[in-house]
C-alpha cells in the first residue's frame, strides 16, 4: 500500500468514527456544551498520551492557533447543533464543508481545483442533499446556522497541513484544550451522570475526538485537503443511518438513493484519482 492510499484509508476511518458522533451526543441527556467539554477533556489524555508516545511537544505559532480555533469551532458548533436541531440537518449542513475548502484554497493559498475535484464535489452534495431533503425543512433555525458555521470551520480542519509553519497535531491539542476549557464549567448544571451516560461520553472522547483527529492528522500528510473533504463523505451518511437505527429518527427512500449517490461518488472519485497517480507518479 502506498504512502498516499494509507493516508486516504487514515482520512476514511476517520470519517467513520466521526460518524458516530450524531448518536452518541443524541445518547447524552445533557446540553452540547457540557457534553463537548467531557468528551473533549478525555480526549485530551488520549492525544497527550500520544504526543508523549511519539515525543512530540505541542508547539503554538498563528497557523497553528487558526487550526486549533478551527478543531474547538468543529467541535462546539457540531456538538451544540445536534442538540438543537436534527441529526439529519446537522451533517448535511457541516458537510458544505468541501466548498468551503474549495474556496479558501483558492483565495488562502492560491490553488485551483481540478475539474474531477469540483465535479465529484457536485455529486457528493447532491448526494447529501437527497439524503436530507425530507430533513432540511425541520429543526429549529439556530440548530441549523450553527451546523452551517460548523461546516466553515470543518474546511479549517482539512486545511491544517497546508497553512505555513502548520503542526496539525498541535492544533488538535490546543483546540480540544480550548473545547475543553469552555465546556467542562457547564458540567456543573448536569444531574444526571448515569453508567450509560459516562461510557457513551467516553467512547465520544476516546474514539470520535481523539483517534478519529489523529487518524485525520496522519492521513492528511498525504492527501490532498479537497479529497480528504470528498472521502468523508461517508460520515454524512453513516452519522443519520447510526441515529435512525439506534436513535429511531426515520430514514425514507429519497435519503437512501441519496447514500448511495454519495458513496458511490466517493468510490468512483478515488478510482480515478487512482489511475492518475499511476499514470502520472508526480502528481
């Protein structure tokens, strides 16, 4: 396996321990501020355990400060969207994150996108839109502004390695510290703290925060930002499919054509983008 097809199946795990993020937060009978703080507050001693592991010290520079602003964006606006809206609009609307990416990479860093680039982009949201298109007209308003600005700074998080003097890692540490921070006083308003609530937190903050960035981290060192976005395409339709089958929320036909639009366009993406770098190693 080469360098560059480890990093794609990093990024697609990932995503799919992103995924269960939906259905764990929805698990938690607390508010998203205080359930962000827990899960990101054991994340941190996953992640400081693996710094130490690979003895690497955090370092603080301003693009690494933007990363971490861009982890604890991701983390509190998704986690508070899912309590105040449908899982359903929360990830469609944090998965307008590949324009995003898209756009900053052109006005941040001067790269233009490819044509396959934009064209599976187009899929892959039009995938995302059928899969929620029953969804998008519920939940409340705010739910679903906060799911988008999460979606904006979701773009931050794939861009990590390309921002100058970058050390995506530290970002992740910095921006669960600041998560963690913010969060964990709103701790103290929860009553309820009950064996299933503890071990959904702690798989949330184990495996959804901590594996799931240092997973991203590893595979983003060599992918590209635009296709780590597409890759994870796969967390929008897993996250609601989790919800529905555990959670009860109803997934219809529409949203089912919908999956399989977007993994669908996901697959064929990385098919090809395989054959190019065949063709051309450079690339």
């Amino acid at each position: 396996m080469s360098a560059r097809q480890k990093g794609t199946l990093c990024v697609f795990l990932a995503a799919v321990l992103y995924s269960i993020g939906g259905l764990f937060i929805k698990l938690i009978p607390w508010g998203g501020m205080a359930v962000n703080g827990g899960r990101t507050a054991i994340a941190l001693v996953v992640i400081g355990f693996y710094l130490k592991v690979t003895r690497h010290k955090p370092v603080m520079n301003f693009w690494v400060l933007v990363g971490a602003l861009a982890v604890c964006g991701t983390n509190i606006l998704f986690s508070l969207a899912n309590k105040l809206t449908t899982a359903g609009n929360t990830i469609v609307l944090q998965f307008t994150a590949p324009i995003f990416v898209i756009l900053f990479s052109v006005l941040f860093f001067g790269k233009k996108p490819q044509r396959l680039d934009l064209l599976a982009c187009g899929l892959v949201l039009g995938g995302v839109l059928l899969f929620f298109i029953d969804s998008l007209s519920t939940g409340r308003m705010l739910g679903n502004i906060l799911a988008l600005l999460s979606g904006i700074s979701y773009a931050g998080v794939f861009l990590m390695n390309d921002m100058p003097d970058s050390d995506p890692i530290s970002s992740v540490f910095w921006g669960d510290v600041i998560s963690a921070a913010v969060g964990l006083p709103f701790l103290g308003y929860e009553t309820e703290f009950s064996g299933n609530t503890i071990t959904a937190l702690v798989v949330l903050g184990v495996f959804q925060v901590a594996l799931a960035y240092i997973l991203m981290v590893e595979g983003l060192k060599t992918t590209p930002p635009v296709t780590a976005s597409l890759i994870s395409g796969v967390e929008p339709v897993l996250n609601p499919i989790l919800v529905a089958v555990f959670y009860h929320e109803i997934i219809g036909p529409v949203a089912l054509i919908g999956a399989m639009v977007v993994v669908g366009s996901v697959v064929l993406y990385n098919v090809i983008l395989a054959r190019q770098t065949m063709a051309d190693p450079i690339k």
